[in-house]
C-alpha cells in the first residue's frame, strides 16, 4: 500500500511540474507564436495537398509571371506555374534539411562535447582543439565547396550541414558537463562503480536534454538558411524549393516579377525565426527552473 501510494505522489508530482513548465513555456507569448508557426509548417510538410490544390511542377504558358490574384495567392513563375503551390510543396525539403542536419549537429556534439566534459585530460584537450580548429573555417563556404564536389543531393546537404555545425554545440554541452561533473550524485555514482556509460546515460544526458533540445531548435534554423542559400546559389539539385525559386527569381527581378522573392523570402525568414523563438523559449524555461 506505500509503495502505491509513494508511486501515485510521483506521478503527481511529475505532472504538476510539467504542467508548471508548460505554464512557463506559455507565458512567453513568442516562443508560442514560434511554436504555431512551426506546427504550420509542419502541417505543410505533410499535408501540403490539403493547402495546396495546383500541381507545383505544371507549366501553364498562357500565364507567364503572372502577379498574385485569386486564382495564383503568390502569382507564377516564369514557367506560368503556381508560386504559391511552389512554396507549400518547398516546405518539407526546408524542414527535413533544417531536423535531419540539426538532429545531426546536436548527436556529434553532444557525443563530443559531453566526452570532452566527463573524462577531461588528454580527451578534452583533443576534442577541443578539433573544436576550436573547426570553428576558425567559414561555414557557409565550406558547405558550398564540398557540395560542389561531392553533388547536392538533399542526402548530402543534410550531412554536409549537420558535419560542420557541430562545434557550437559541443563546446556548450562540455561546459555543461564540467558543472555537472562537480555534482554529489555522480560522485556518489563513480564510487559505487557504476560504468561510466551509465553515468553518462543516467544522469549526464538527462540532465542536459532541455540544452540539447535548445540547440537542436537552434540547428533547425541554421539548417534551412544553410539549404535555402545552397539552392539559391545554383548549387541544389531540388527545383520545388525555396531557395531554388529565389534562385530562378534573380533573372527576373528587373522586370518586375516582386512576387518571385517576396514569398519564399517570407517563408523562410518565418521557418527560421519560428524555430529561433521556439529555442528562447525553451531556455527561459530552463533559467527559470534553474532559479
């Protein structure tokens, strides 16, 4: 009978804290704009027919650069094909490039940040002058020159962007375990001989999931941009994209056709922004649990 009642009070008790963090989380009225804006683009993602009733890839040659009207929301390309269609159809190559290559970021340097953090000495030092040299080489160049050698398959930009993302996060997640490091329980933990892989899995990550989650938010954002400016340099090889149709919009921009840069603009400063927010959010719930 105690240990049903000691169980229920547990349970309790979790809920009651969840449902505070979640009070939390909705008093920050722009991590809750950020969060309906993602769950949006989402929606898109996987219903994009539902939004979307036009094929995005039928040419309509009667209709040429068409500007926006009830019968084309966000106009035509130069194709006569339907803008706004383009944009709903190009979110899931923006969402899947942003999770995959953020969910990447987050696995490598969580691995070697918290590595670096727990055992110290000769692996600290070797993570974090791998960090720090990874750190001084420009990103976005980096991105362009290995997909224009390797090929610019959505497979590879995802890799590519996830491959060289990483180091910030590693360096924070280290700083994290080094705090943590300094705890009773762990001590307690390594004097009992628990393994240092259940440490790490137990008690570290646990510990460190609201950070990770903040900078796997943080990944997402910095994944779209990064495939939204592969496809606008020429460089993707996925035409219903955002950046693609900015991409096409560059031989059109003197004649007028606004509409071509505007949207998927739009689109995807709200992608990444939506999901910025949705970062901040989440790290005012930490501070205010860590008060």
């Amino acid at each position: 009978m105690t240990v049903t009642t000691t169980a229920a009070a547990k349970s309790r008790s979790e809920l009651f804290g969840f449902l505070r963090l979640l009070r939390r989380f909705a008093s920050n009225r722009a991590a809750v704009v950020g969060l309906i804006i993602v769950l949006a683009f989402l929606f898109f993602t996987f219903f994009p027919g539902v939004v979307a009733k036009q094929n995005p890839a039928l040419p309509n040659y009667n209709e040429l650069l068409n500007p926006p009207s009830n019968a084309h929301l966000f106009g035509t390309d130069n194709l006569g094909r339907d803008v706004f269609s383009r944009v709903i159809y190009g979110t899931r190559i923006s969402m899947e490039a942003g999770i995959f290559s953020g969910l990447i970021m987050v696995l490598l340097g969580a691995a070697l940040g918290i590595s670096a953090g727990y055992f110290g000495g000769k692996i600290d030092k070797a993570v974090s002058a791998f960090t720090d040299s990874v750190l001084m080489i420009p990103i976005i160049p980096l991105i362009l020159v290995i997909i224009a050698l390797y090929g610019s398959s959505l497979t590879n930009v995802i890799l590519v962007i996830g491959l060289v993302g990483w180091p910030q996060v590693a360096r924070i997640l280290r700083a994290e375990t080094l705090s943590l490091r300094k705890r009773d329980y762990i001590d307690a933990a390594q004097t009992s001989g628990v393994s240092n892989l259940k440490i790490i899995l137990t008690h570290i990550v646990p510990n460190e999931m609201p950070q990770i989650l903040v900078n796997h938010a943080l990944g997402i954002s910095f994944g779209i941009l990064a495939e939204a400016a592969i496809d606008f340099l020429g460089l993707g090889s996925i035409q219903i994209s955002w950046g693609f149709i900015l991409y096409i919009a560059l031989d059109y921009w003197l004649s007028g056709a606004w509409w071509l840069t505007f949207f998927p603009g739009v689109a995807i400063f709200l992608a990444s922004l939506s999901f910025y927010l949705l970062s901040e959010g989440i790290s005012d719930v930490i501070r205010a649990e860590a008060l």
